[in-house]
C-alpha cells in the first residue's frame, strides 16, 4: 500500500521583525566622519554633509525636519539611517551676579550641568564631560555621585549649542554665536573621556561649526598623568590643573587620583607638556581653611612652579553641605596670593560665581532622582 505523501503544514509563525538598524548620531561625527557617512553609507554626494554640519554645528538644529535646503527625499533618507541625539535642557537657575546654571536632560533619563558666566568682556560657559565623576575629591559634590557615563561627543557640544542660542534669547543678541569662550571644568574629569571630548573640541574648533579660537578654550584635569602627555600632542587647547595641594599628604587626602600620580609625577608631567609660545599652564588652587592655606603650603608651592610656566587661579571654597570642609577668610587668601607674588608666580583669587544657585566649582551634582553615591561604572584609570 503506498503511503501518503506527507503534506507539509506552512509555518505560520511570523518571523521576527528585522532588528532596527542602529541609527548613526551625526552630532558626534567630526565634519570628515560626516562626510565619509554621507558619501559612504548614504551614497550622496560629498558636499552634502557640509550643509547637515553647519545646521547642526552652527545653527544649532535638533532635527532633519528643520534642514529646509535639504531635499525632502534625502531628510527622510537621513532620519531612517541617521539621528541627532537630544540633550534636553529642562531648568535654569539664575544668579544675583549673572551667572546661570543650565540642567539639562540625557535621553537615557541621566542629568547634567553647565554654567554661563558673562562679564564686560567675555561670555564663558563651563561645560560637562560626563554623568557624575570617578575620581571622587573630597571636597565636590560631582565626586560624591560616583561615574555613571562619559557624555558622547554630542551631547558635550550640544551643551554649547543650547547656551548659545539661549543667551542670543535672553540678550537679544544677533550674533549666532554669543559664547567666547569654553572651559571644561563642570561634571566628569575630562581627560577620562579623551576620545569623546577630542571629538568634541574638533568640532567646537572647527570653521563650519561654532570655530572657538585654542586660545579661548580650556581643559582642567585633575592631573591623570599619561594623558596629560597626550593632550598635549593631540590638541592645542589650553591646560589647568586642579593641584589644590602643596604636600602628597594632603592631595591623597582630597584628591585619590595623588595615590596614583603623585605631585612629583603630576609636576613633571608638567614640565614635559609642549606649550605654545608665551602660553603658561592654569594651577587651580581651593582654599580650604587651616588645610591648606598656611603660608608654609604658598612657599612650597612656589617651590613646586619655580620651573613650569604657571599661573595660579585661588579658588575661595565653596562649602557645601556634608562635606567637611571650610572657606578660606579673605584676608588669609590675600595673605596667601601676596607670598606667591614675591615669590614671582602671578595668582589671582578667582571671583565666586553662581555660589546662590549651587553654581560655582565642586557643586555641580545634579542627582535628578539617583540614587546616590553608587558609580555604575569602575573608577578605571588609563
Ligand atoms: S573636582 Fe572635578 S575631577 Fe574631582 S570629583 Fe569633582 S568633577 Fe570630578
């Protein structure tokens, strides 16, 4: 007896949907990786990614919708391969002096902070490198949320795009770009977020974007040794260290990063780093008080610059709840810069902005519902 043919049943199981291709965030993209994306992967031409660039760079577009000289076909083409990522900025805080601290809000729910600091000749913003901090100083709020993410490089410049065109508002100004100067010293160490923040100042520096000159834009680090090597060969924008000590005692004490790189490491590194032409190297000083503000700490410290280019900026602390530590009285500040002046190193004390409004150095910590103190990320160092 011959079998029946077996009849196969059709699987009628849908197939699973096609996983969404992963869009490509061409805010973060320099103008030559833009162009290599466009030409390469969208197959256009060339010129055209200049045209996204300077929407994006210079008139501060968030989306393709607003690109009106682009083609309709080739902004729908761009919004299913492409995207800008949003960096929200959801409160503003004012100053009595002026100062305003922008919070602003990541797509992943996470905040950050920027500060606008105007004075009769410049406008400067104070930018973020990343969500919280690893390197835990003592004395800063950020230190105490612990790392939870390096900013992408868009998201570091659409901070500058967004005060940019907040302050042309408020100013009613009509330059496109109010801002003269950046100094990378809000939220996260820079220099452990090289690659991220090398794109940005790319792009911040560039002819087609916002073209900020190297000499009004400066980096702060804390002192992470080996990459202070290569900042120095990879970008020619300006140095300060946050030193805030005159012994490895006290800058283990505040400061962890010193039980890896110490001030002997930290100074010839220093030392080494290729300076421009009559350019010298930033050193941030706090004062904390009867820490590190004795008239023995200004000698040693004069005798730890007596051979690098510097200039030191005092910081007058600003006390922040929790943390233990003191401002320096004015006069023991004054006392303080006069020693350093005798001893030929030109210090200024720093005028304290935004402190009314949690504003002002070491009291960025934007918590927006985190918990607190937890780092998602380990403290790794280069
Ligand atoms: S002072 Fe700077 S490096 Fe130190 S914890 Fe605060 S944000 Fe991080």
């Amino acid at each position: 007896m011959m079998s029946e043919p077996a009849v196969s049943t059709p699987d009628t199981t849908p197939l699973p949907a096609p996983a969404p291709a992963k869009l490509v965030d061409v805010s973060s993209l320099t103008l030559e990786g833009l162009t290599r994306f466009v030409s390469e992967q969208l197959g256009e031409r060339a010129f055209r990614s200049g045209q996204i660039y300077r929407w994006i760079h210079q008139r501060g577009a968030t989306s393709f919708d607003e690109m009106t000289d682009l083609s309709k076909a080739f902004r729908q083409k761009l919004k299913e391969r492409a995207e800008i990522v949003p960096l929200v900025k959801d409160l503003e805080q004012r100053s009595v002096d002026g100062t305003i601290k922008y919070r602003f809000k990541t797509r992943d729910g996470r905040y950050i902070e920027s500060v606008y600091m105007p004075s009769e000749d410049r406008k400067t913003l104070c930018v973020s490198t990343q969500v919280g901090c690893a390197m835990a100083c003592s004395f800063c709020m950020t230190g105490t949320l612990g790392l939870k993410r390096n900013l992408t490089p868009g998201e570091i410049v659409a901070q500058v795009h967004t005060v940019n065109r907040e302050v042309r508002k408020l100013e009613n100004l009509e330059t496109w770009r109010p801002l003269s100067n950046l100094v990378f010293m809000g939220m996260g160490e820079p220099l452990h977020n090289f690659e991220n923040l090398k794109t940005a100042l790319s792009i911040l520096q560039s002819e087609d974007g916002p073209n900020f000159s190297h000499r009004h834009i400066t980096v702060s680090t804390v002192g992470l040794v080996p990459m202070i090597e290569r900042f120095g060969q990879e970008t020619d924008v300006k140095l300060a260290i946050s030193l805030n000590a005159s012994t490895d005692e006290q800058r283990s004490k505040t400061m962890p990063v010193n039980r890896k790189w110490n001030i002997a490491a930290l100074m010839e590194a220093c030392r080494k780093f290729p300076l421009r032409q009559g350019r010298r190297i930033t050193f941030e000083y706090v004062l904390l008080r009867g820490f590190n503000d004795t008239d023995e700490d200004a000698h040693r410290l004069i005798e730890l610059l007596k051979d690098v280019p510097a200039k030191v900026n005092l910081i007058p602390y600003n006390e922040n709840p929790g943390l233990g530590f003191q401002t320096t009285m004015e006069e023991r500040a004054e006392a303080f810069r006069e020693i350093l002046a005798q001893g030929h190193i030109a210090a200024f004390i720093r005028q304290n902005r935004g402190r009314d409004i949690a504003g002002a150095c070491g009291q960025l910590a934007n918590r927006g519902g985190e918990g607190e103190g937890k780092a998602t990320q380990a403290p790794e160092l280069p």
